[in-house]
C-alpha cells in the first residue's frame, strides 16, 4: 500500500445493525458483504449519533453530535464552517469524491467533496422542519406513514431503485476513471445508497430470495399501545397509526421487502469492488462499510427509525485496513468515530483534529483496546417535544427526556429492551448516577432552547423563500460534454491510449 492508502467508503441507509452481529446474518443473502466481513474488523456494537438521516449523516461526516452541528433534524442546515472527513482528507492531499445521498440542507452541497457525481434524493431546503410548538402536529406531506408498511411489494423500478442504480453507475465509472492515472493524488471515494430504506420495494429476483425466510416475523411481537413508552407513543402517532391497519401479512412482505434490498445492495456493493479489483487498486484502498441509523422493522409494533432501541439505533460497522486486524469487536464505538479513524489511517496527525470531533480513532479499540467514554446518542425531530440523550457504555444503555421517565436497560441480560431498570425502587441510585453522566455531557435547558429557536429561524425562512421566484439549493450534477469521450480540440491517439485500462496488454 502507497504512503497513503486510498479510502473508499460506502454508507447505506436505515440498515439495522442487529442484522450484523459478526458481519452480516447468515441467513441474509450477502454474499459480497460477507467476503468483506472476513477481511474486516467488525463492531458489533456500533451506534449511531442521531437516528435520523440528516442529523446522523452530518455527524458522520463532522464527527460531531447534532448539539455542536445544529443539524438537528431533517430541515435543518450543515454549516459550512463545520470540517468533515472530506475538509480533512483534501487537506491533507486527497481527492474527494461523492456518489449518492448525504442530505446535506443548505446552499452547501458539497462540504468538502471536490466532485459530486449525483443530485441527492431528498431535498435540501427547510421545508421538512418541525415545530415544538405544536406538539403532537402531523405534517402529512412529508411525514413517515405506515403506508411504507402496507405498500410494501415488488417493482422493477422505483424512486430509490432508481436512484442507487445511479449512484453505483457513477461510482464505478470515477473507479475507472481513478485507475487511468489522470489524478496522482490519493483519494477518497464515498458511495452513499438510500437503501433499505422504505418503501419496501424489491426487485422480484430479490424478492425471491427470501421466500422461506424464518426472519420474517419480529421478535418481539407489536406491544398495545398503552404498553409503549411515552416517546414511542409519540413516534406511533407521527406515522399515521390511526389511518392504517397493519396485518401479519404486512409485516411480512416489509420485512421480505427490506431483507430483499439488503441483497440489492450487496449486489450493488459488489460490482463496485469489483471494479475495484479489476482496475488493480483494491491492494491500496481501505474500505469502509456503514449505515446512518437502522430501522426498528415491525418490532414492538414500531418502524423505521427515530427512536433509541437497538434496532433503529445500532448500525453496522465493518473496516477492511491493513492497520486493523480482521475480527469481531464488540466495545460500543459509535459513528462519530469514523472522522478521527479515517483520519489516523490516512496519516493526519489527529493532535489538531479532536477538537473538532466527539469521537475517537478505533485503531486502538480494533485491537482490544477500549473507548475512553460512554457512546453518546441525540434526537431532537419529528416525534419529539424535547430533545432526547442516550448514553451506552458497558452492558448499559441509558436513555433521558427531560419530558419522559428515564429508560435503564441491561443490554446482555435484555437485548430487547423489555426491562426498563429505572422503574425499579432498588435502582434509584444507579438511575441517579447515569442522570449525572447525562448533566455531564448536556446542558438539557440550553439544547431545547437552541432547538426550539432554529425551527422558528426556518420556519420563517422557508415561508419566505417559498414567496415568488424560488431559488433551489437542490444540487446539480455538472457534465461537461465537450470534454467527455472524443471532441475536435483533442488527440485521438492521445485521448484513446489515455482512457485505456491497463496499457500495453
């Protein structure tokens, strides 16, 4: 591997990381992930910073919680002066390309990326912002229903099937083009799919793969509503419960729906290696694999993501590196690790950088080593009436809502979550301990405050920009023709040698 490695990260999204728990589940048909797996350190306990597109992907990026990017939810703008992975790795001497989604909101859309190769899938103005002030308000338009659950189904073409077929299409082609040589420079190629995120609408021959399944019903079967907590109350109410009727037959076809892009990926994911490969550069590039946040997928009764359960919390994290021993991890480590690793596998003296991150480089933990800190976790979106924290460290995990009653869970004794521990007389002094490691980490108060007068900042703005000639920050691919294959200010003999790969053979 040259002085510096090239990089090569693939985000997919809403993927549950319980799916994962030492590479992916041998029943998932993942062929592609799984020979990865094997040459990879695998965290089994990875989480994420916000269960939430926009909030988590920014914290991926920047390293930093959503109370220091103030991407608190799906509207809300990544600043540009917040550095990320891309800002650090062409500093240093990296190109830095995206192909596919971030969800970056705002007139920035690029954070860092040299090139973008796609548009986004979603948009990137305030239009989904929610409001405090109107607790319990469902924005129909845009908010998640479980018409993802009763539509879920087989289609050959769709909205996101259309957009990651773009997406894998882009990145291939800057694999090939990074092998002809035109660009010296190391580089950094992130690949961002929306899948499995719903709907759940799979390809048939996907789709097929699955129909003996074992999986296909949750483990913990759907609670009465009564029996939720207050925040998944919440959650159940901002996704339409009342206008929807789910059967077991629609459960289901989600689940197979979901399971089958999983595959799609994989497929996706291995033509993209492939080339890898093909083009001789998988020697020199580390890679690596994970999701913004997962999707709680029928359990409990409850979907997609937005809440601190495992399920919709835990992603899958797997790291292909020369400096980092194949293997199973299991120390909680968390999404806002991936700046500082990337960063520390690249070379960059991290002395300047951790200012600038929440998280920590995981070569050390690789090894058995451990995270100096508790895994921290912010939700503050559609659902909610305060901002909700969530800290794991150990076997616990330690959710608080300055509106709800604290959750305590042992996660080896009770990895569903059933067992609340903080409801227990005998553990008011445990509760109270992780209540001072909440107020260590937070100032609640101040976090609510901040949220509440962004969302009234973008209201604003978004009635306003939406008043006459609108102006998208959407962004917009560039190709400029006149340079792509042969044009008349070029060398045929040059221009022919120079986009063959490999020469001479």
């Amino acid at each position: 591997m040259p002085q510096k490695p090239n990089i090569l990260i693939i985000i997919v999204d809403q993927l549950n990381g319980t799916f994962f728990p030492d590479g992916p589940a041998d029943w998932l048909n993942t062929p592609n992930l799984r020979r990865l797996a094997g040459r990879s350190a695998r965290f089994k306990n990875t989480y994420t910073a916000s269960p939430l597109c926009a909030p988590a992907r920014a914290s991926l990026m920047s390293g930093q919680l959503p109370s220091r990017t103030r991407v608190y939810d799906n509207a809300a703008e990544f600043a540009s002066d917040i550095p990320t992975y891309a800002h650090h790795l062409r500093r240093a001497g990296y190109s830095t390309t995206l192909s596919g989604k971030m969800h970056f909101v705002g007139p920035d859309q690029l954070h860092g990326f040299e090139q973008r190769l796609t548009t986004d899938v979603y948009p990137a103005d305030f239009g989904w912002t929610p409001d405090y002030r109107k607790p319990g308000e469902r924005i129909d338009w845009w908010y998640h229903n479980l018409g993802s659950v009763t539509g879920a189904g087989v289609a050959e073409i769709s909205n996101q099937l259309e957009y990651d077929d773009e997406v894998a299409y882009h990145a291939k082609a800057k694999l090939y083009d990074l092998a002809r040589g035109a660009d010296e420079r190391p580089w950094c190629l992130t690949v961002s799919f929306t899948h499995p995120h719903d709907p759940y609408v799979a390809r048939r021959k996907f789709w097929d793969l699955y129909a003996d399944c074992a999986h296909l019903e949750p483990e913990l079967a759907a609670f009465d509503f009564a029996e939720h907590d207050p925040h998944s109350q919440r959650l159940l109410e901002a996704c339409d419960r009342h206008n929807f009727s789910i059967t077991d037959e629609d459960v289901q076809r989600a689940r197979r729906g979901y399971f089958a892009n999983i595959s799609y990926l994989d497929e996706k994911i291995g033509e993209i290696l492939e080339v890898l490969e093909d083009t001789r550069q998988a020697d020199d590039t580390i890679v690596l694999f994970t999701s913004d946040h997962g999707d709680m997928l029928g359990e409990r009764g409850l979907w997609f993501k937005m809440s601190f359960f495992d399920g919709s919390a835990r992603v899958p994290l797997m790291i292909a590196a020369p400096e980092m021993s194949d293997g199973l991890v299991e120390t909680p480590v968390s999404t806002l690790d991936l700046l500082p690793t990337v960063c520390d596998l690249a070379g960059i003296d991290l002395f300047g950088i951790m200012q600038w991150t929440d998280g920590e480089s995981l070569l050390e933990v690789a090894e058995g080593g451990q995270r100096s800190g508790p895994v921290p976790v912010e939700y503050a979106a559609e659902g909610s009436i305060a901002p909700l924290v969530s800290l794991r460290e150990g076997r616990f995990k330690f959710n608080h809502c300055e509106a709800d009653p604290p959750q305590l869970f042992d996660l080896e004794a009770d990895p569903h979550e059933t067992n609340n521990l903080a409801e227990e007389a005998d553990n008011a002094e445990l509760v109270e301990q992780w209540l001072g490691k909440v107020r260590d980490w937070w100032d609640l108060a101040s976090f609510d405050e901040e949220v509440r007068e962004s969302q009234a900042r973008r209201l604003i703005v978004y009635e306003a920009l939406r008043n006459g000639a609108y102006y998208p920050w959407d962004f917009q691919p560039l190709q400029m023709a006149s340079e792509r294959y042969m044009r008349n200010h070029m060398d045929l003999n040059i221009l022919e040698e120079a986009k063959r790969f490999p020469r001479g053979e």
